[in-house]
C-alpha cells in the first residue's frame, strides 16, 4: 500500500466520524504529526562505518565495553 492511498484512507474514515469520536482523536493526531525530532535514514557514510565497527567486533568481541558496563557508569 503507498503512502497516497493509506493518507486517502484515514482521511475516509476520519470523514465519516461522529463529532465526539474527532474530539477523542484530535490529542493523537496532534501528537503524531507534530514530532520533536526527526529521524532520518544513515547516510552512506554511516552504514560503511557501523559495518567497519560490527567486523571489529566480530573479530575480537573482548576488545568492546559491555552496554551495561557504560550504561551503569
């Protein structure tokens, strides 16, 4: 399904809602289409360097810090 037909979609259902049924949706959709941050993909760059850094890993895992051990710090 593309993302054109899905808006389509909500849109119908939104059209034919009661009014009390639009005033408990309003929060959500205000909520949902006004997010603090944005999340964009990993550039090219990014991946190459995430893969470099699992081979790494992969080849000598006791060189890395356990999460727990940073997180806890």
């Amino acid at each position: 399904m593309t993302t054109a037909v899905l808006r389509k979609e909500l849109q119908s259902y939104i059209a034919v809602l009661p009014e009390r049924k639009l005033a408990a949706l309003k929060p959500l959709l205000s909520e949902l289409a006004e997010s603090v941050y944005t999340i964009e993909p990993a550039s090219p760059d990014e991946c190459a360097r995430v893969e470099e850094r699992m081979k790494e890993y992969r080849e000598n895992p006791d060189s890395f810090i356990p999460w727990s051990e940073v997180r806890d710090t």
